[in-house]
C-alpha cells in the first residue's frame, strides 16, 4: 500500500485541489469519504466535493459533547446542500463505561483519561465509518500545528487500513476564508469569536488574536499530545 501512495503523492504533487478531488470523485469502484466536524477547512470541502459530485459522501462523528454551534452549522449545511450528512455516534456502552471510570468531566486530570473519552467519542465511531472507505478525505493542513508539519497529500492510515488524503494541506487560513467566502459557504460561528479550531464544548476554548491555532484544544497538554488520534501518523 506504502508504493501506492507513494506513486499517488508523485502524480499529484503539482495538482490542485479540485483535480485532486475530480480525480477521487472519477473513482466509481471506489468509497470517498470526508470526514467533516463542520469546521471551516471541512465546510470548503464539503463545498468543492459536492460541486463535483451531488451524491459525495461526507460523514461527521457525534461525541456528544460538541458545542451548539456545530450542530447549527451542520442543520445549515443539509439544509444548504440538500442533503444528510451521516452521523455516528459513540456506543452507548463506551460511554456508560467511561462515567464509571472518570466521571463526567475526568479528561482534565491526565491525558490518559483524556485519551480514553477521545477513543470512545471519536476513535471507535470513526473505525466505524471507515469501514468499508478506500480513501479518507479530511480537512487537515500542515500549518495547524507541529504534529502537522511533515505531513503528505496521501498518506496510509495503517489503523484503520485507508488511504487519507488531504488536500487542503498547503492552503493557508486566509486561502481557507477566502474560498468561504466566495462561494458563501456555511461556516461554524464560533470561528468568528475566537475558535480556529472547534471540537467538543469542554475541550476548546477560543485563541488570542495571532495565537497558536490549536493552542484552544486541550489548552491544559503540550502541544505534542495534542491530536485526539483521529490523525495520529502510520505513514
Ligand atoms: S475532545 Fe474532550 S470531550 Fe471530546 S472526546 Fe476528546 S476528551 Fe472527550
């Protein structure tokens, strides 16, 4: 698989955006999936793939703890589109476990059981939906932060056994606005108070003007520990 993608990131590497997706979304014997959490990397995708084609599939992961914002933005973006993006959900026995173990809100007090809530929240409903995909489509750039840095267009998820690609990895926070705006593209509101970065309620907080982009999730870890490890690196 490693060849695969290797060959993929030599072909591609002076494409654009849109021919990468044009390529993918060619693919008839092919799953494409985004990943949304509706932020506004994804919100640009969602945007470019369903332009391409009406019936690309994008699917969001439901923690149960996200901020109200989100599922406004998420209302919006089915009503925008005309469409259901697919929700999953935690196990209800994860979650009923993982009160036992640390309460309502232990992911504060060690980056172990902040780690379990994140495995039960996102990276066992995230195993789900990756099932049967053969490329995972994600909003990731490499400017968000240090673990992002080195990252490649292609790059294989050896966990859940896909090919990831992120093709918005060169672009750039102002590319990203400027595309929403253009093509008025439903956005989370809370990026205009502060958030860069949105993910669960309890886990973000909003980012002094020129700050860190993901210094407002998990604000209490080093920035090393911070992916949720829906984006750790196999590849
Ligand atoms: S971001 Fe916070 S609330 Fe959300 S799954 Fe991770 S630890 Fe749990």
């Amino acid at each position: 698989m490693k060849d695969i993608v290797n060959q993929l990131n030599e072909a591609f590497k002076n494409s654009s955006t849109l021919e990468v997706l044009e390529y993918l979304l060619k693919l008839r014997d092919k799953n494409i999936s985004l990943s949304s959490s509706f932020g506004a990397e994804d919100q640009v995708l969602t945007d470019m793939m369903l332009r391409i084609d009406e019936r690309a599939n994008i699917f969001t992961l439901d923690t149960g703890r996200l901020p109200d914002e989100t599922y406004a933005v998420m209302n919006e973006t089915n009503l925008r589109y005309q469409i259901k993006i697919k929700v999953f959900f935690p196990k209800a026995k994860d979650i009923e476990d993982l009160y036992q173990k640390q309460g309502a809100n232990g992911f504060y007090e060690s980056i172990e059981n902040r780690k379990s809530c994140c495995f039960a929240r996102k990276i066992a409903p995230l195993k789900r939906a990756l099932k049967n995909v053969d490329f995972w489509v994600t909003g990731l750039r490499s400017a968000q932060s240090v673990t992002r840095e080195d990252m490649k267009l292609f790059e294989f998820d050896e966990t859940n056994n896909v090919i990831k690609v992120s093709p918005l990895k060169d672009w750039s926070e102002e590319d990203v606005w400027a595309y929403i705006k253009s093509y008025r593209v439903p956005y989370n509101k809370l990026h205009k108070l502060g958030y860069p970065s949105i993910g669960c309620a309890p886990c973000t907080r909003p980012v002094r003007e020129g700050g860190d982009i993901r210094s407002g999730r998990w604000w209490w870890e080093n920035p090393e520990h911070k992916e949720c490890g829906l984006h750790l690196r196999s590849a």
